[in-house]
C-alpha cells in the first residue's frame, strides 16, 4: 500500500490532496490570464484536460518522491482557492516551493499561510537542507509571500525565462534547515 498525501491543517486552511472533482475550479482559477502570466509552468490558455491530467500526476509523484502538491480551502467554507507544493530533488536534500491562489482570493494571506505549512512539513517529512523558491520580477507580491515564510532573497537570474516571447529576470528566496529551526524555536 503506498503512502497517501497527507492533509495539512493551519490556523484557517486545509491543505488537502486534490480530487479529481477539484479539476474545474483549477481551470477556473489557473485558466485566467493574471494567473498563467506569473507562473513558469502553467500554459495559457489553460484547458480543463490540463486540469484534469495534472490532477492525475499527484499520487504517483508523491509515491515516486518527485512532487507533493496541496489543494488550499479554507476551513471555514472548503472552497478551493489554489495550490502549492513541492517539487523535490531528494539526492541534493532539497525541494523548491510552488504556488498560485486564485485572482478573487488574493489579499487574504493565504499563500503566505500555506507556504509556512508546507515548509514545515518539507523539512520535517524529507529531512531537507534547502526549500527554495523563485517568483518573476514584475511580481513582488510573491516575494512577499517569500519573506513572510522566513526565506531569504538570494539574487537576480536575469533574464533567465523566457515568458511570452519576452525575457524575464527570476528572483531567488530560500530558507535552509539551519535556518527553519531557529524560526521554530522561537
């Protein structure tokens, strides 16, 4: 029996394998324009096959330790507002960190929420050294996000993706374990 994605609980979120329910609200909510533009894997358009095959991938990437991925709700009305996860390179001990909230869910914290309780559970579950994480530059509020969860800014790839036709600098965070205990301790 292989082992299943685990829920994750914070103060106002579950963070709960996806569902293949789940498959029209992620192409609701990935399938907008803002949403494709700030990330460096999802094409746009985004059709709901997309959706629904991306969806599919999770059990065997987690079983193969490739990827984890959370579909983030509320507690207090369940409805999906987007995703994050880790994408994992077990043999350098460390994983990058990837997210997206939906457009009308923005502002409410919950990408810096989410990012916190999947760091913990990055480290405590792999016994990672290092979760990284990158956002474009015209996005800032991603850094936020970054700097809320206790990464540190690293530097400026520039022009370094390719998004749209036009090239893009990609900023670096990243937390090491070093640095995940001494948050935790305090």
């Amino acid at each position: 029996m292989t082992e299943q994605i685990p829920t994750l609980i914070t103060e106002r979120l579950k963070l709960r394998p996806f569902e293949a329910a789940d498959a029209e609200e992620v192409n609701r909510h990935a399938g907008e324009r803002i949403i494709a533009a700030n990330l460096l894997s999802i094409p746009y358009p985004y059709s709901l096959e997309m959706a629904v095959e991306w969806i599919e991938t999770h059990e065997s990437a987690f079983a193969k330790g490739e990827s984890v991925n959370f579909a983030i709700t509320p507690l207090d009305t369940g409805v999906l507002v987007g995703a994050i996860g880790l994408s994992l390179q077990l043999e350098h001990d460390r994983a990058e960190i990837g997210y997206w909230i939906g457009h009308p869910h923005w502002n409410q914290g919950y990408a810096s929420e989410a990012a916190r309780m999947v760091i913990d559970f990055g480290f405590e579950r792999w016994d990672l050294e290092r979760i990284l994480a990158q956002h474009f530059a015209y996005n800032p509020a991603s850094g936020k996000v970054m700097t809320k969860s206790g990464m540190q800014y690293e530097g400026c790839l520039r022009h370094h993706i390719k998004k749209w036709g036009e090239y893009q600098d990609l900023l670096v965070y990243s937390i090491l374990r070093q640095e995940w205990e001494q948050i935790a301790e305090s």
